[in-house]
C-alpha cells in the first residue's frame, strides 16, 4: 500500500432515533400503550385469580372452622397451697367453668406427687388441655404480707396456669 491509498475510516449511521433522559415518560404516556395493556392484562387477571382461589379455598377452610370447639375442653383446678386462698380460688374457678368453653374440674393435688412439674407434665403428655395450679405457701405469702407489708411481696407466683395450644379439640 502506498501513501496516496487512504482508508476511509466509515462514519457512525445517523439514525433518527434521539436519545430520551431516563424516566421522562409516565404511565399513561401514549408512547406506552402497549406496555400499559399488557401490564395492566396481567395485573387484573393475576387479581381475578387470587380472587377466584380466596373464594374457593376460603370457605373450606371457614367451614372446617364454623363450630369449634364441638365440645368443652377439660381442664384441671389443682390446689397444691391447701390454704384459704387455695380453696377459695379452686371453687370459684371449678364452679364457673360451666358457662365457658372450657370445663374445669378439681383434681386433689395427691395425684402429683411432684407438685406443679408433674402438673405442667401431665399437660405436655395431653393428659388435659388446661391445668390451673395454685402453688404451694401462696396463703402464707399472703397473710404474712398484710401482718408485715413487705414491698418486695409478689401475687403474680400465686397462681400458675398451664395450656396446651397445639392440639386438636377431637382428641
């Protein structure tokens, strides 16, 4: 090749396309009609399904629901304090259960030899669904908090309640 032969380097294309900023355009922009209709196509008819399935699963499920608990669930009242305090709660407790959905009776607390652990076993073996145990000394915590006021005196220890919520009612 000698000098005189140049290479002509070829020119970018003009193209007719200009370039737009980023964002410029909203949705109802004309420009974005067919991007509109089909966003919007899948928008309405993802939303008709989850619809239509909310519909026809729900009220199984509803249904399955409508009357539970069939029955009351048993519980146990158990006195392990023996003291006044003990006894009053185990009969207001035992005697009011008959307008809820849980029927508590009175267990002596003999049948747990090991106080409120073998208590809160019993529930965990699903031997009932609700135990409500009056702990040990909770009227002598009492009576001698109001001959001495002590400060430090705590009622939330007095009464221990114990539940088992994952079961199912019909077994």
């Amino acid at each position: 090749m000698s000098d005189s032969d140049t290479v002509s380097q070829p020119s970018p294309p003009t193209s007719s396309i200009t370039r737009e900023r980023p964002f410029c355009r909203h949705f109802f922009a004309p420009c974005n009609a067919v991007e509109r209709k089909i966003y919007l196509k899948a928008l309405v008819g993802g939303c008709f399904l989850i619809i239509l399935a909310i519909f026809a699963v729900f009220p199984i499920y509803w249904g399955a629901l409508w009357k539970t608990p069939e029955r009351a669930l048993n519980g146990w009242v158990i006195d392990f304090d023996g003291g006044m305090v003990g006894q009053v709660v185990a009969g207001h407790l035992a005697s009011a259960s008959s307008a809820t959905k849980v029927a508590l009776t009175a267990v002596p607390s003999v049948n747990f030899p090991g106080g409120p652990n073998d208590l809160a076993n019993a529930v965990v073996e699903q031997h009932t669904w609700v135990a409500v145990a009056i702990n040990p000394g909770t009227s002598e915590r009492l009576q001698a908090s109001y001959l001495n006021p002590n400060t430090t005196y705590n009622g939330a220890g007095a009464i221990t309640m114990y539940a088992a919520e994952a079961r199912n009612e019909n077994a």
